[in-house]
C-alpha cells in the first residue's frame, strides 16, 4: 500500500501546477508563497534547535498558539516552525507577535520534497496536529530518529474505518509514533486499534488560551455594537448566511435596533455573501474601520481575517456555523471562553465531545429550524449573562490541559 500510495501522491504533484493555479483563481493561495508547497522556502533557518508544528488550517494551528508560546520561552529552541495547508491559517500567524516563529506551506508529501524540507529545517521534534498523518514525511522523519508526536489527536469513526481497510499499512505508520496525545476516549480506541504505542489522554488542548490575547476593536464600534441588540454568526458557510439574515428580519419585528454580525469561515465569499443579504432588502456594512457606519445597518459583514475574538468578547450571542451543513462544525471552544453562549445546528460530529460538555454547563443549545434559531436569541438578548464565571472556569481548565501537555512533551 505503501508503494501504491507513493504512486498517487506522485500524480498529485504532477498536477499541483493546475491545481494550485485554480486555487488561486479561487482566492486560496498566497501569489508569492505558493511555492514552498513543491520545496521552495522563502524563510531562513536559524542556528541551533528548531521544532516543527504542522496543522491543516486555522483551527489546528489555533489549538497549539498557547503551547507555542511556552515553546518560545525556552532558550533552548532557537526557532519554531509551524506548516499548515491554507491561506487563512497563515494569515493567523501573522496576526501574532511570536519572535521565534515562522509560517511556511506544508510541502506536497512526495519523497524527493519532503527530503528536501528535512534536510533545510532540521527538525529536532515534529508533531502533527489533530488527524494530520503524512506517511512518507512521517517515514522520513522516523529514518532520521527524530522524535514524532500526534497532538490533540482526533480519529472520527469515518476516518477510522477508512485506514481500517488498509491495517498493516496504517500500523507502520501510527507505529512510528513516539507520543500520542489524545483529545477523546474514542481516538484513543482508534489509536490503539490503528497500532500507536504510547497512547496518553490529557484533554483537549482547544481548552488552552493564548497569553497574548488582550487587542480589542476600536471604540467607535464598540459604542456602535453597545447600542444595539447584538448577536454573531461565526464561521458560517455557504447558505447559512442567507438563513441567518432571514432571522434577522423575524427578529427585527421584536427588537427594532437589531444588529447581526456575520463572519464567514471563507473571506473569498464576502462578495456573493453582500450580495444575498441585499437581495433580502437588508443593509450590509463591510468591516472598515475608518468607514463610517451607517446608523441604519442590518448586518455588520467581516471582510478579514484573525478578528473573530474581538467580536466574542464585544458580543455574547452566537450562532456558530458549518453545523446547520455536512460539515462537521466548528470549534465552539473559542467563544465560550469570552463567555459566550453558542447556538449551532445538528452537524457537529468534530466536536461531539466537546459539546456535550457545553450543553450540560448549559453553555450550548442545538438548533434544527430557523424558529429555534429565532427563539435562542430572543431568550438569550431576556437573560442574565454569567460570562465572568464561564470565562474563569474555562481559564482554569485550559491551563490545567496545557501544562500537563507541555510536561509530558518535555518528558
């Protein structure tokens, strides 16, 4: 199989070039970076030791920012690397003041590439992030006896079952584990099953928070959100947009200052997103900061990237999205740790865990319909909001995860 897999991931890289073009005609590729995908890097690596963190996207690479920033005061590690596959990831990295850390592109996973990136960045300790598994890479690095690690790792049943078909292959590859930490019960059970050795469950690092978060939005938005009745659609996607702006026009019957502001997993949509809501007679404003906001405005539009928890902490009603979709969710985690209470649809299978936990704090509330949508908001605008004992006891949660995370790494 692994033979066989060698060979696909070949044909991949034979067509990156059409691929990579289509992504950025789709807005999904940075023009000048795209490069460091197929070998190219465009950053220096320093002297002395350097760590690698890969994560799919923005999610994952969010999870590990409060390790990261334990990472950056140990003067042991002179540099940190940190690969994901996306545009909206990399604009993330950005955003942060790290001194240590540099973004690259994760490379295409064909042998003479990833020999390549290991043999520029040197890598003294790699972990994957989530159900990030890249067998020839993860090859590679075991031949170099460079210690490997599976951080937060999530195995679904669909995933499970589809590296079930091919055990002996998937063995070889979870064997080559040095640590893997778990974020459930149920990856653990797949992990053992799948052949990974050292197997431990700590928690989910999504719990952990970033030292770092203090920005706010400026004040005359802020004056702006505070004079009207607030509520937040995050991280929604394709069609759920047009549904939330339908509830803002049911819910602007009763609250006649009503403002909703959305915020699209992908910025590439804000122009057919503008265009919806204006085909429902609602009156969009872009997020500008030095544009003046109409005082009529229905739905205050995100256009940018790495704003989302300045939002969360100005507003404490949200409607988290790609659950009301096949998507699998998002991560509610983040808004609950401004204290906020989340309302999301019946698809939310990459967090199942977490959101169990949630609705027995009474943090969470599944929807089906745009009524119980509708009816969410209305109870949450009439109710007290805890949010100072939410957002402490989540702190304590989340400190308590990375620390024993951080500890048993440096085992």
């Amino acid at each position: 199989m692994f033979f066989i897999y060698k060979i696909l991931i070949n044909f991949v890289f034979f067509f990156s070039p059409i691929i990579i073009v289509f992504r950025i005609f789709k807005g999904k590729e940075d023009t000048s970076r795209f490069k460091e995908k197929i070998g190219f890097f465009s950053k220096k690596r320093n002297k002395g030791e350097l760590i690698w963190f890969h994560g799919a996207s923005v999610g994952e690479i969010q999870s590990i920012i409060p390790l990261v920033e334990r990472f950056e005061k140990n003067k042991k590690i002179k540099q940190i690397l940190i690969t994901s596959n996306t545009l909206s990831s990399s604009l993330i990295i950005k955003n942060l003041k790290l001194k240590k850390t540099i973004h690259q592109f994760f490379p295409i996973d064909c042998n003479f590439i990833s020999q390549k990136f290991l043999d520029y960045w040197k890598p003294s300790k790699a972990f994957f992030i989530d159900s990030e598994i890249w067998p020839i890479t993860i090859n590679n690095l075991h031949k170099r006896n460079t210690p490997i690690f599976l951080l937060n790792g999530r195995i679904t049943n669909k995933s499970f079952n589809r590296w079930k078909v091919f055990s002996s292959f998937a063995r070889s590859i979870f064997s080559k584990f040095n640590l893997c930490l778990s974020s459930n019960n149920e990856t653990r059970k797949y992990l053992k099953k799948l052949g990974a050795q050292n197997i431990k469950i700590i928690g989910n690092l999504k719990f952990s928070q970033s030292e770092n978060e203090k920005a706010s939005l400026n004040i005359d938005l802020m004056n702006f959100i505070n004079s009207r009745k607030t509520w937040c659609a995050s991280s929604t996607h394709y069609n759920e947009e047009q549904f939330c702006g339908n509830a803002h026009i049911k819910l602007k019957k009763k609250f006649k200052n009503l403002l909703t502001i959305i915020i699209p997993r992908h910025i590439n949509r804000i122009n057919s997103i503008k265009t919806e809501l204006n085909n429902l007679n609602l009156k969009v404003h872009l997020d500008e900061p030095k544009k003046k906001i109409n005082p009529n405005t229905d739905i205050y539009l995100v256009n940018s990237y790495g704003k989302t928890k300045l939002f969360y902490k100005a507003c404490k009603n949200i409607f988290l999205g790609g659950s009301l979709i096949k998507h699998g969710g998002q991560n509610p985690l983040e808004a609950t740790r401004y204290g906020c209470k989340v309302i999301h649809g019946p698809n939310v299978s990459n967090f199942r865990e977490i959101y169990k936990f949630l609705n027995r704090k009474n943090l969470s509330r599944k929807i089906t319909n745009q009524d119980q949508l509708i009816n969410y908001v209305n109870k949450y605008f009439n109710s007290k909001n805890n949010s100072k004992k939410i957002i402490r006891d989540l702190h304590l949660m989340g400190m308590d995860i990375l620390d024993k995370t951080y500890k048993e790494i440096n085992k």
